[in-house]
C-alpha cells in the first residue's frame, strides 16, 4: 500500500483534494468508500431523505426506485434515464483527463458513467452522506475506476479549484441547505468550471402550486421557482446558462467564469 495507512491506492488521489481538517478523521472503509463522517449519521430533512438512507433504496433505486419516481416528476413526455445521462454528460462537456465531482451519488449510476468518459488519466469522485448507497456504489463499481467518499454533500470536504466539473442529479431539493451547497460547488471548481444541476421545479399554475407545495411539505422536499436555481448559479459566477423544465423538474446548466 503505497498512500496513507489504511487508505486505498484507488483513494490516495482524493486525499490530496481534501481540506486538511477534513483528513485526519478519514477512514478507508471495509465497504470501498473513505467514510470522512465516522460513522454518524446526516441530520434528515424529511421522509424522503430518510428513505435514501435506509437499506432497502438502494438495492432497487437504479432500476425502479428512481427511473419510476422520475417519471412521475417529469411528466409523461419527459426525458428517460439515458437520456438524463446525456443531459448530464452534455452540460458538463466532460472530456478525458477531466476530474468530476458527482454530489449525493447514490449508488453510483452516474459516476461511473463519468468514469468512462474521463478515462483513467481523469478523476471521477462520488460523494454522497448515505452509507448504505456507497456500499451499493462500490459494489457495482469495478476496482479503481471511481473513488467514493462519505462526506456531507451540502459542505463539500474538498479544497477549491479541485474539479473541472461537478454534478448534483436529484439531490439538491433533499437538502438542508441547498444554496451553501451551491457555494461549495462552486468553490471546488476551477475557473471555467462546468455545472450539471437537476432538481426540482414549481409550475405556474395556481392548482399546480398547490399541489406541489403540499408535496413539498409533506416529503421534506423543497420545490425552487422556476428561475431560482438560474439566478442563484448566476450570483455564483456561472454564465452561459442552460435550463431545461419537464413537469416538476428542471435541468440547469452553467459555466463558470475564468
């Protein structure tokens, strides 16, 4: 083991992008992921960031789990799972050699489709506070290819100016504090940056925010306004924003100034 004691060789290049208070805590877990959190659990937001953490979730998210919810939030006419992929891969403009941050990975789905597209002279890093989904990520993810980190999504563990691109799918409304995460995001990006948002949407129509207001409430889930994310990317420093809307959800774009 050429790296830091009980570190993976797979991890060693993450340990080097990490803020140094976040190193001395950091294990290699027996699972496959560097658990930054020791164990203690993420405070919840509601019934829906409860079911992420629980065992069950993560063993049928990938092909029922979120395929179904999805379309539920994007409508009938809205995209399907490949073609989030390409929405992901297309607003963040990835190309080999290219490090990438997926924020609240989940088990994986999109890392190691990054992971393909950045090769093995690119970095593809999968953070995520749920440890029952890393230990899915590592699972159906072939040794070396992704390094996945436990670590809080919303304050990212990462020093700035470490990726080239950073994703965050059907995530952003689960958390706590959806605009510091945002200013992590963009702290840990190098000038000219790309970003890869996907979350949620309200309508415009009275009876539709109704409704999405009571899903909200009742889920833990925050609905954004149309233009919310936009704006808030915009006051970060992004610029050559995208947005694309289906039903409940949005697809946002950027990039950010050098």
């Amino acid at each position: 083991m050429s790296g830091e004691a009980g570190v993976a060789p797979a991890l060693e290049r993450v340990l080097a992008l990490l803020e140094p208070a976040a190193r001395p805590p950091a294990r290699d877990s027996a699972e496959g992921f560097l658990d930054l959190l020791d164990g203690v659990a993420p405070a919840s937001t509601g019934a829906a960031q409860d079911l992420m953490l629980t065992r069950a979730v993560p063993f049928v998210y990938e092909r029922w789990w979120r395929p179904a919810l999805g379309r539920v939030a994007k409508g009938l006419f809205g995209p399907g799972m490949r073609e989030e992929h390409r929405i992901a891969r297309l607003l963040l403009g990835l190309t080999p050699g290219d490090g990438v941050l997926d924020v609240a990975c989940g088990p994986g789905n999109f890392t190691r489709d990054f992971a393909r597209v950045v090769g093995s002279d690119g970095l593809a890093v999968g953070i995520d506070a749920s440890a029952t989904m890393l230990v899915r990520a590592a699972r159906d993810t072939p040794p070396g290819e992704v390094a996945y980190v436990r670590g809080d999504a919303v304050r990212l563990p990462f020093r700035a100016q470490s990726f080239d691109a950073v994703c965050c799918f059907a995530a952003l409304h689960l958390f706590s504090e959806p605009f510091v995460a945002l200013d992590h995001m963009a702290r840990v990006l190098t000038p000219g940056g790309r970003i890869a948002i996907f979350t949620s949407c309200r309508t415009r129509s009275v009876p539709g925010r109704t409704l999405d207001g009571l899903v909200g409430a009742h889920s833990g889930m925050r609905m954004f306004e149309r233009e919310e994310i936009v704006e808030a990317l915009r006051e970060r420093g992004f610029s050559a924003l995208r947005q694309r809307v289906s039903g409940l959800t949005q697809f946002v774009g950027g990039r950010l100034a050098p």
